[in-house]
C-alpha cells in the first residue's frame, strides 16, 4: 500500500507547475492584446501599428517556458507511475497551457504585428 505523502506532495509540485505556465500566460495575453488593438486601431493604414517585443526577454521568457513545461512533464509522468489522478491531470494542463503559451509568444513575436528591439 502506498503513502498518500507523496501523492500529496505531487499534486501540490503539479499545481505549482500549473500556477507558473498560467502566471506566465499573463504577460503574453497583454502583448497580444495590445497587438490586437494595434491591428484593430490602425487597420487600413499604409502605416500600421505595431508593438514591440525585446529578442533577450524573449529568450530568457522561453526558457522559464521550457522550465516550467519540462517540469510538469516530469511531474506528470511521476504522477503516471503513482497512480494519482489529480497530479496527473494537473501536470498535464500545465504541460498544455505552457505550451500554449510558447507558442503564441513565438507566433506573436514573427507576426507582421511585431517589431524586435534589442
């Protein structure tokens, strides 16, 4: 019979996890909203507007990403091999929303709505 101490300590790791992909969703939302409104405002323009993403923060952003990805990844396959249902499913939306995340940075930052500063 297994402990339920550890499951415990998982599913509180795979919430955690869940809290920083969803923490660092929040500033990924207000550039693209702010994109939106730059695409809404100055639509038909031959000057259109734009926002500005920095190239460095990118990066370091990216890389709290793929911490916070690869460690849901690692707390949903503990969760996996310790039958617990919550920490999975937990660890697995924080898998899903990290990499939501990633990507729309990404596809935000090569869209024709951005423009990189140093």
């Amino acid at each position: 019979m297994q402990s339920r101490e550890p499951n415990k300590a998982l599913s509180i790791a795979s919430v955690a996890a869940l809290v920083a992909a969803v923490a660092l969703s929040v500033p990924v939302a207000e550039r693209l909203i702010a994109a939106i409104w730059q695409w809404y405002k100055f639509a038909g323009y031959s000057d259109a507007g734009y926002i500005t993403l920095s190239l460095r923060t990118g990066l370091l952003f990216s890389g709290l990403l793929a911490a916070t990805l690869g460690s849901a990844l690692w707390f949903n396959r503990l969760a996996k091999r310790r039958a617990a249902p919550f920490a999975k499913s937990m660890s697995s939306l924080a898998v899903w929303v990290a990499a939501a995340v990633l990507a729309t940075y990404w596809l935000l930052g090569m869209s024709g709505l951005n423009a990189w500063r140093a």
